[in-house]
C-alpha cells in the first residue's frame, strides 16, 4: 500500500490518525487543510487548489487526509486503500469542542499559522445533520469497495 486516503467528516479523527499511520508506514503525509485554507479561513482561489491537488496525487507514495466530495473522488480513486472514519456527528461534534479549546489561542499543525480553531455555525451544520456525509457519500459512490475500510468507531483502528 503506498497511496493512503484517510477520510471523514469534520473531527473524526483523521489527522490524528493519518500522523500515526505516516510514522508506522513512513509514506508522506499531506493535509488537504493545508492546500485549502489560507488565514483566517479564506480558501484558496480554486484553480490554486484544484493545480496543487493533482500534483499531489502524481507522487508514488502518499498519504492524505481531508475532506473529500464527488469533485475530488479521483483522489479515491488513485489510492490502493481508503479508510473512512464514519463515526457519529455528535462523537464528531464533541472532538471539535476539544480541539477548538485546545487551539483556539495557537494553530493547529496542519494548517495554515493564522488559522485559529473557530466556532463557525456551517461546520457544526455540516458536522450534526450530515452534510459533509453525504458528500463523502457520493464520493464512495463509484469507487471499489474492496479498497474501502468503513470504520464506525475508533476502537476498530487501534494499533
């Protein structure tokens, strides 16, 4: 396995988890906050975004954790594994409440320095009633399940 996909929605887990599978598989880590937010959470003009994303998926080896839609399903579709954490919105809902208090005064390392953790109502909306979901949803859609590790609870990863 050298291309890695590690996707679900907003905190679930997958930076956490993509570090920890970078340090045992030594693949690079990309973080596709990184690519995607500049400070103060302003995107990236998306023709910056859509050009750095493709180059990524030209490397050998990766792995990358982030959101993920249908616009973005080649992404799925290059890796040899996916591994979906499909944990509960109010599982999710209770991580970003712990990061944003632990870095709402210092970013976090995967994003960009003037990215300060916020309470912002749309991903809370995104997190309760499922709209990142479904987006990574329509995304699985056409890919090949056998490469697909659907997890629904932490306890299924450790290692």
């Amino acid at each position: 396995m050298n291309k890695i996909a590690i996707i679900g929605i907003s905190g679930s887990g997958k930076t956490t988890l993509s570090r920890r599978l970078a340090e045992k598989t030594h693949l690079p880590l990309f973080h596709m906050d990184r690519l995607f937010w500049r400070g103060n959470w302003q995107a990236v003009p998306e023709a910056e975004y859509w050009l750095q994303h493709q180059e990524l998926l030209t490397n050998d080896k990766w792995i990358i954790e982030g959101y993920v839609d249908e616009k973005m399903s080649d992404r799925l579709q290059k890796a040899d594994q996916i591994i979906y954490l499909d944990y509960p919105g109010i599982f999710c809902a209770w991580r970003l409440i712990l990061r944003w208090l632990k870095h709402r005064k210092v970013s976090r390392p995967e994003m960009t320095k003037e990215a300060l953790d916020e309470f912002l109502p749309k991903f809370w909306w995104m997190v309760l009633w499922r709209g990142e979901r479904n987006d990574i949803e329509l995304a699985l859609k056409h890919i090949d399940r056998q490469k697909v590790m659907r997890t629904r609870s932490p306890r299924e990863l450790e290692f």
